[in-house]
C-alpha cells in the first residue's frame, strides 16, 4: 500500500540467541556483539544508545554497572535502563580490548577521519542489517529498531500484557503510544487502560 510506513519487527528470542552466538563466534566482532546485547538490553533508541561512554556503563571502580539513568535526545527525559549480565560481560571485553578510557564513546568506528567517534546511525543500520544475513533472519521487518523493540515485546508477552511496564521501560509518555509501538490492537488497549488503575 502507497505510503504505508513499514514497521520493525522485534527479534525473537531464538533470533537473539543465533545472532549472540554468530557474533561471539567471530574474534572480529566484540564490538559488535556488545552492541548488539547493549541495544536490546537497554531498549534506548539509536541516537541514545551510540551517544553512551564508557563511563556511562562502568563506575570509578571500572566495575560494569547493572543499571544506570540515560536523559533521552528525543523526550528530554530521564529512564533508568538495565544492562543484563550478556552485556556487562560483552562490553567489559570490548572495553578492554579496545583500550578505551572511561570518557570515551562505547561505540566507535575503524574510519580515522572520525576517530574516536561514535559509529553514525546509518552504520548502526547497516551493521544491524549484516546481522540479520549472516543469521538468516528476514532482512526487510528489521531495522535499528528490531533492538529496541525485543526486549519490550518480551516484556510485555511476560507480564501478561502489562503496558505501563512496557511504557516505563521504553520511556514513552502515553501508553497508547506504546501500544501503537508494540502494534497491540485498540481492543487490547482498552482491557488494558480499564486493568490500569490511577
């Protein structure tokens, strides 16, 4: 249908599972690999997730944090995000072997010209997109935001369709919105809205 935007497809958790295994296969992919676990650990969208440093996810102790507040480009507010244990390992090898010092950028790129800058969202994409084909999973539903939407969807399937959960996590401000982003049915919604006592 003309001019119907496309919607991303969250992963599944056999997908995530391919993709992990595929990546921490390959030597040449640790950075990779903990953007990949970053992403969907802490459901932030691109632009807040390539805008993360090293001191964002590791304290004075050079400990990895398990949790940590993030003030998001697009709403301007805070959401406290989660880094689970796939991806404090992930990052912590990355980190070390990339020999990064706790203000810089997580995720930077081989191109010198932008040197220790964070990769640009079309380079997120494209990686994400590789991903995709080196696992077999279905290229065109998935995007950056296949990431973001993993988590949220499992979320949502195990709290037996609790949106406000789901909202708080993803740190939207209306839970139609959320439902909308978890494309959940206006009926749903309503069961939902009526279950969500203020």
């Amino acid at each position: 249908m003309a001019g119907t935007k496309k919607v991303s497809k969250p992963f599944t958790q056999k997908e995530v599972d391919k993709i992990r295994r595929l990546l921490a296969d390959s030597k040449s992919k640790t950075r990779d690999l903990a953007l990949f676990n970053t992403g969907i650990s802490t459901m932030l969208r691109t632009s807040d997730l390539l805008a993360l440093k090293v001191s964002d996810v590791m304290n004075e102790n050079l400990e990895m944090k398990s949790f940590f507040a993030v003030k998001m480009k697009k709403t301007h507010k805070s959401v406290s995000v989660q880094l689970c244990e796939n991806s404090r390992s992930s990052l912590a090898e990355w980190i070390e072997e990339s020999g990064k010092k706790r203000s810089d950028y997580l995720f930077t790129g081989g191109n010198r010209s932008n040197a220790g800058q964070p990769i640009s969202t079309i380079q997120h994409w494209r990686l994400v997109k590789e991903w995709c084909k080196m696992a077999g999973v279905g290229l065109e539903d998935r995007s950056t935001h296949s990431l973001r939407k993993t988590k949220a969807s499992i979320i949502y399937k195990k709290t037996h369709g609790n949106l406000e959960v789901v909202r708080q996590a993803l740190g939207h401000t209306d839970l139609r919105n959320t439902a909308t982003y978890l494309s959940v049915g206006e009926e749903e919604v309503l069961k939902v809205l009526e279950e969500v006592k203020v």
